[in-house]
C-alpha cells in the first residue's frame, strides 16, 4: 500500500490535473490511497466567501459562483464531451453552498468555516476521480466526512483514532486507487470538520498510520525540503534526508513544507516520508525517516508572517505567576489561539502570535479586564535551526529584534515586517 498526497497547486488546472494522472499511472503496482487538497486557492477563496455570508455582504454569492464557475471549467476542458455525473457532482455543491449562505448568519464562526470550506476538497477529488476512471483506472472515489471522524473543535479538529481506524479499514480493502478529500472530517454526528490550514498531509499520514502503509509521499511544487523557503530566503539547499526528529521540530517552527502533526504517526510505524516534485517525478526528492538528523547538514530558516505579538501584564505591577498565565492560557486554548513563542518578565509576558483577525480582538477584548494589554501587529517570526553567529546576524539585517530567543539547535527572533 502506498499513500499519495497532491496538494493545491499540483491540481490548479486541467493540465495539472493530466500530471497527477500520470504519475499516478506509474504507481498502480500496488494499492493506492490518492489525498488531494483543494485546487489552487481554493481554500482561501472559500474562506473570503465565509467573511461575506458572515458580514452579510452581497458578495458571497457570487464569489461562490466564481468557484464553482473555475472547477466547472476544468472540468469542461478535461471532459469536452461533457461527463454528467461529475457536472451534477458540481452542481450538487453550489446547490449546498448556496443554500448555506442564504441561511441566516450563524453564531459558531468556526462551524460556518467547516460547514462552507470543505466542499473545496470534495470538488478537487472528485474531478480527480471521474478523470482517472475515463483513463481506465479503478478508481473509487470516498467520503472523507464519512471515514474521518473527529471531535467537534471546528476548524482545527482532532481525529478520533479508533472510531476512523475502524472506518478506514473497512472502507479500504480492495487493490483500488482510493479517492480521499485531505483536511476534512466530521463529528460523530457527521457535522463538517476541518483540521487546520494545510491539514491535508496529516490526513495522508492518519490514513498511512491505519493501513501499515509502506511508504507516504507528498507530491509539491518544489524539488523536497529545502532549508529554507525560495520565495522568502535566497539560495536554500535541498535536503536529501531528515530524521523524523529534525522533520518535527521544523514542522513545529513553521517550515510549511509540512504539516506539524503529520511526521509523528508515521514514526510510530517506522513509515517513511517521501517530499517529491510533481514537475519531475524522476528526482528522488527528499525522505524524512529514522536516520540522520539532516543530509546535509545546514542551517535551516523559517519565517512565519502575520504574527503579531501580545504582551501581558498585570495592572498593578505584580509578578506574573502560575494562576495569571493559566488564565491566559485558558482564554487562547477556547479561542484557538495559536502561541508561536513567548517570553517571560517579572510583571509581563509576550506571546508572538497568529495575527487571526477573526480571533485576536476576542482575546484581547477578554484579557482586558484582568491586565493591562499591549498589542503589536505586522511582526514576522524567524527562526533559525543549527544557527551560528553569521545566520543570525543575516537573518538581523540590522534590525531591533522585539523579541529573541536561543537555544543550541534554535535561534528565533520577532522582528518588525
Ligand atoms: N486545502 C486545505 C488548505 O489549503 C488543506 C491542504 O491543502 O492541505 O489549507
Ligand atoms: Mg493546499
């Protein structure tokens, strides 16, 4: 069994979709579980939609249309003759959307997201799935939502093991070419889930855990990992081994190469990650897996944007201790605050945090009553793995941090973007 994950931009169009097709065709030896992502930016267009229903402007609609309007032509330019059943597919998801936004605006803003933004996956995979059976192929396309059961924490939800490990392997047991939606689940009620932004990785490793895959590759627009983003940092080298080890501490720091929670269900099951492009599927890529911690061994750089950093402290002048960060830890845990990194002084504490417009101002409006609080937004994070002297003054630039942080394998800094 192998398990493939093709993101966004490996499906953006048509001729897109044709490569993921044919790469496909080269591994049909054995069994295959295909994870797709939404196409394009599908995502975050959908995400621009939920901002509309929710700020009841007009827009969302046809926004929606627009969506639906560029799967409908990729799926026109790859079916000229027209397939039916993937045009009601299509036509069975504006119907649902639509009738979701013309509903009356709903308190859970998260609930609304998962409601409205998983239907991005659900259309990718299945033009997908018509595409390979007009191929050939056996290809049987699955309800993730159905499969994937998670608790209810909207839009970072956390996948119930035993209930989906059942669910996978029932639906799983065929030498098929199996068709699953990345990033989405439901709750035991079969309410709409979603497990955070690029979380279809994790679904890819969730369903390689289950299965006793033998290998997981994650097919990207870039050559592997590289030590550092080559439209943020000049120059990156590409890594041709990571431990899983190294692979979840840059995952943590933000490396988006990969989803932070993917690496650790393939290392309970010894299941080696392949990172490959999909412009050249000759190349070896990168594989993350039990061995050395880095191949070469080289610093590596991250940068997280639109952070923004938050500092706490009390209004009278008195320590900041257990029972006050509990309390501000309590308040961004119901938020779904993401913390990327803090620092302690003896009346405050600064929190570089993901500047989420829908979340910050709730936290702050809340904390307010209790400390006297200072928010700085457009900061950006940078964190240096296997730092030296020279990379942490390029990563300066002469600049004045607002925040620093070293440790031997890490150095991070907040700096004004
Ligand atoms: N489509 C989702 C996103 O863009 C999930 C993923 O791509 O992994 O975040
Ligand atoms: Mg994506």
């Amino acid at each position: 069994m192998r398990v493939f994950k093709f993101g966004g931009a490996s499906v953006k169009n048509a001729d897109a979709v044709r490569n993921v097709a044919h790469i496909i065709s080269l591994y049909t030896d054995r069994p295959l579980v295909v994870v797709v992502s939404a196409m394009a930016k599908t995502t975050s267009s959908l995400e621009n939609v939920v901002q509309s229903w929710l700020s009841q402007n007009e827009n969302a609609i046809p926004l929606f249309k627009d969506i639906i309007e560029f799967h409908h032509q990729i799926a026109l330019e790859l079916f000229p003759n027209n397939n039916p059943e993937l045009d009601q597919s299509i036509q069975d998801i504006f119907d649902y959307g639509k009738t979701l936004i013309t509903s009356s605006v709903p308190e859970n803003y998260s609930q609304a997201y998962d409601a409205l933004v998983h239907v991005g996956e659900i259309l990718s995979t299945k033009i997908i799935h018509y595409y390979l059976l007009e191929l050939g192929h056996k290809s049987e396309w699955l309800d993730t939502k159905k499969i994937v059961t998670t608790n209810n924490a909207h839009r970072r939800a956390t996948v119930d093991w035993e209930e989906t490990s059942a669910q996978i392997k029932a639906a799983i047991n065929e030498p098929n070419i199996y068709l699953v939606q990345g990033f989405i689940g439901s709750t035991k009620c079969g309410v709409p889930t979603t497990l955070g932004r690029e979380g279809s990785d994790y679904t890819a490793s969730v369903f390689a855990n289950i299965l006793q895959a033998e290998e997981v590759t994650i097919w990207k627009d870039v050559p592997g990992v590289l030590t550092g983003d080559p439209k943020v940092f000049s120059s990156p080298i590409l890594l041709e081994e990571i431990s899983y080890r190294e692979a979840i501490e840059l995952a943590y720091y933000g490396a988006s190469v990969i989803h932070p929670k993917t690496i650790q269900p393939l290392q309970e099951k010894n299941i080696p990650l392949f990172v490959r492009s999909f412009m050249n599927p000759e190349l070896p890529g990168t594989v993350i897996g039990r061995g050395l911690t880095l191949k070469p061994f080289a610093p590596c750089y991250i940068l997280k944007k639109n952070q923004a950093l938050l500092s706490v402290a009390t209004r009278d002048l008195a320590f900041i201790v257990e029972e006050h960060l509990q309390l501000i830890y309590k308040l961004f845990h119901e938020h779904g605050l993401t913390v990327n990194t803090m620092q302690n002084s003896a009346i405050s504490t600064s929190f570089c945090v993901n500047n989420d417009p829908n979340i910050l101002p709730k936290v702050v409006a809340e904390l307010n009553p209790y400390f006297s609080v200072k928010l700085n937004e457009e900061v950006e994070l940078y964190t240096i793995r296997h730092h030296n002297p020279q990379t942490r003054e390029a990563i300066r630039a002469g600049k004045n941090p607002l925040l620093e942080q070293i440790t031997r394998e890490t150095y991070q800094v907040v700096l004004h973007s």
